[in-house]
C-alpha cells in the first residue's frame, strides 16, 4: 500500500517538474459550441445531449464543429474530501455518461470552471482544488476547458492559470485550455506557453454596433470586439489563439450583422463557437454557421490572422495571408446604409514578405471568388466593383495566380505594412 502511493506521489511528482500545455492541440482556432449565450444557467444533461445530436444532424459537425461546452452553473458541491460533483438534480447520469455519448457521436466534451473560489454565476470555483478539479475532468473525459477569472481577488492571473495548466497535465488527458480572463491581464504576452487561446476582450453583446457604454468593461459589441483583437494580430499563430469570444450568429441580429460577425471571426483567426439554439435555428443561421468557403478562412492551416488596411467612410478593407499563396479579402461595411466600393488592384499595394520574393508577383492576376455568393467574379486584372449592404460584408478568397495577358492591368502589389508572420511589439 505504501510502495503504492510512493510511486503515484513519484509520478505526480514528475509531471509537475514538467509541467506543461498539451501541445499538438488547437493547431487551427476551435471550433463547436458553448451553452453560454443562448442558455445561460438554463443548462441540463438533456439539453446538451439534445445538442450533440443537432450539432450532427444539421451538418455541423460536417462542416468542422466538434466540441459541446457547457458553461457556468453545471455544479453541484464538493465532497467531505474536497471533488467536485455535478449537480445531481440537472446531470443525473453523471458527467462520465454524458462525455461518453457525446463521444459517441464523433464530438468532443468540453467543461467551465473558474479560477477564484466561485464561478461567475456562484457555483464552486476551482482555487484551492486545480489539482482534484483536473483529475476529475480526466476521469470523465474531459477535452475543453474553458476557464473564467470571476471571484479571484489577490490572485497573480499568470499564476492562477499556471496552476491549472500544470493540474490539467498532470492529469494526463490532453486538453485544450480557454484562458477567459477578459484580457485585463494582456494574456497575450504569457498565454501562449500556458493555453491555448485567451479572451482578448469582456462578454460579447449582441449588438452590432452599440452606443451604449454603461459597464462596458464587461460588456462589448462586435465592432468594438474586431477593433481591440485586430492590435493583437501579432500574438495569434498554431496552438495559441486570440479569442473574440463565442459567436453570436442565430441570437438576434439581422443575416447581414450576422453574417459580418461571422466573416469577420474568421478573417481575425479566432475559434468559432457557436451560441445558439442547434435544435431551433433558421436555414439562414444554419447557411452561416457551415459555409464551409468561409470556415476554410479561418481554418486555413497558415494560421496567420488578417489586418486591416485600410478605413474610410465607413468601409473597412482587411486582409488574411493563406496557406499556397492565397489571400482572404474581406469589405466590411460599418455603416447602416449601402456602400459603393471600388478597388482598383494596380492602385493599391497589397504586399507581403512571401510575395517580395517572387519579383515576377506583378505580372500575376488571382482568380476572385464572392464567398458567400459561392461564384468566381473575375480576376485581380480588373477592377473590383461592389455594392455592400449596411452592416455587410464582400468577401472574396484570392487563388490560383495567372500571367497576366499582355494589355491586361497589373495584379496585386502588396501590403508594406503588414507581414506574413507578424512580429510583437
């Protein structure tokens, strides 16, 4: 019995001394689903059973999700030696029955838990107990945990999640960790070596464009969310992730913002979790949320996240650098009345590290394809023309360069101000 425990003490002891992330995960931003910002604490093993199977159903999980998060308000107490127990009332089957189906439907269990001694929502937080916590997680098979910074007064944020970075791989099971502090700590300078992503900014509202500033500290709009994450561009890359907060889509915004929200998470490379209803949503939320011309965007093995470059009258212009020479463009029209945009390539200069070494790059035209209309319109040897909606967005992949045709105007020129692989300041 003793020689037992010497040698558990022996093995735990060994991975704290090496502790680490679990790396080889999250090499492209995660995508699923999070029971937060249509449920609330209105969570229940039936519920997020019901939304495994709709995230198979409605193509979904096809279309690259794969995690099913429940967030805040699954506990019940701890026991007399300090473990965690789900709340027996809401998860009767227990969170090891509930893994094991949705592992059984090809998809990935995901958890919360939160750094202070009470979650968010004041049910038992993590302090005290990472370590029993992890091995908890471990036993049920946890795969995703999102990790909150409610109730942590005097703790060290680095610190906090250091902890529980070394309890989850002490454990053993490979897990990708959300680091949700609100990036009131600048996560970006020390989460990549302990997460796998980090929040950049408060909770998400939704509201595309918000006047209302009352606690806005915690509370952000998508235009105010794309505008802190875009100077953060520099931190993102494979396994560590600037991370906007959870989508949106399908909880209240028009098909325009909703489509702007969406096609601007995957120009910023962030993870795509879903908010909504699964098993209520319209063909129009579902035509979203599984564009898979879209996704690739935001998949895209690169792992570079795109830059603005340029603004005015209410127009944006952003750019993402693809895998095989390929480039993501994405209009967004900010304003609520339509917009006319022109864009003439042989006036710009859309330019880039990869492409200063090719000294032939100007005599190239990239194929055009409209993303969401899902057509080719052309080539970078003409201008561009487009109306875009209020509150919209064109979105184009720039693929397959050709030689221009003698007459023909110049291609692409490129971006001086922005790099392949952004460097910190």
């Amino acid at each position: 019995m003793k020689l037992t425990v010497l040698v558990l003490g022996a093995g735990l002891l060994c991975a704290i001394a090496h502790a680490q992330k679990f790396e080889g995960l999250a090499l492209t931003p995660p995508m699923g689903w999070n029971s937060w910002n249509k449920f609330g604490c209105n969570v229940s093993e039936e519920l997020i059973r019901q939304i495994a199977d709709a995230m198979v159903s409605s193509g979904m999980k096809d279309a690259g999700y794969e995690y099913v998060v429940i967030d805040d308000c699954w506990h019940g107490q701890r026991d007399h030696l300090g473990f965690i127990h789900p709340d027996a009332k809401l998860f009767p089957s227990g969170m090891k029955a509930l893994a094991d189906y949705i592992h059984s439907k090809g998809l990935k269990f995901g958890i919360y838990s939160c750094a202070g001694y009470k979650t968010c929502a004041g049910r038992p937080g993590s302090r005290g107990h990472e370590y029993q916590d992890a091995l908890k997680y471990a036993e049920w098979g946890v795969d995703y945990l999102k990790y909150d910074w409610c109730n942590t007064e005097g703790l060290n944020a680095e610190g906090a999640y250091m902890t529980m970075r070394d309890a989850l791989y002490a454990a053993g099971r490979p897990v990708v960790f959300s680091i949700c502090e609100w990036g009131q700590n600048k996560p970006w300078f020390w989460g990549p070596k302990i997460g796998h992503l980090w929040r950049t900014t408060g909770d998400i509202v939704c509201k595309f464009d918000t006047a209302d500033t009352r606690g806005r500290w915690r509370s952000w709009g998508v235009l105010q969310i794309i505008d802190r994450t875009a100077e953060l561009r520099a931190y993102a890359g494979p396994g560590h992730w600037n991370d906007p907060d959870m989508l949106q889509v399908g909880n209240g915004m028009s098909a325009n913002e909703d489509r702007a929200h969406f096609s601007m998470w995957c120009m910023l490379a962030a993870p795509l979790m879903a908010g909504n209803d699964l098993r209520n949503m319209s063909a129009e939320t579902l035509e979203i949320l599984t564009n898979r011309e879209v996704i690739a965007i935001d998949q895209d093995p690169l792992g570079v996240q795109g830059f603005r470059y340029s603004a005015k009258d209410g127009l944006e212009v952003w750019f993402k650098p693809l895998a095989n020479d390929a480039w993501a463009m994405c209009v967004l029209n900010r304003s609520t009345t339509n917009k006319q945009f022109v864009f003439d390539w042989k006036e710009q200069k859309v330019y880039d590290e990869l492409i200063r070494r090719s000294p032939q790059f100007d005599k190239f035209a990239y194929r055009v394809r409209d993303l969401w209309a899902k057509k080719d319109i052309g080539t970078t040897a003409k201008p561009l023309i487009a109306e875009i909606p209020g509150h919209d967005v064109l979105m184009l992949r720039l693929s397959d360069p050709k030689p221009v045709v003698a007459g023909d105007a110049a291609a692409l020129r490129g971006p001086r101000t922005a790099s392949l692989r952004p460097t910190p300041n």
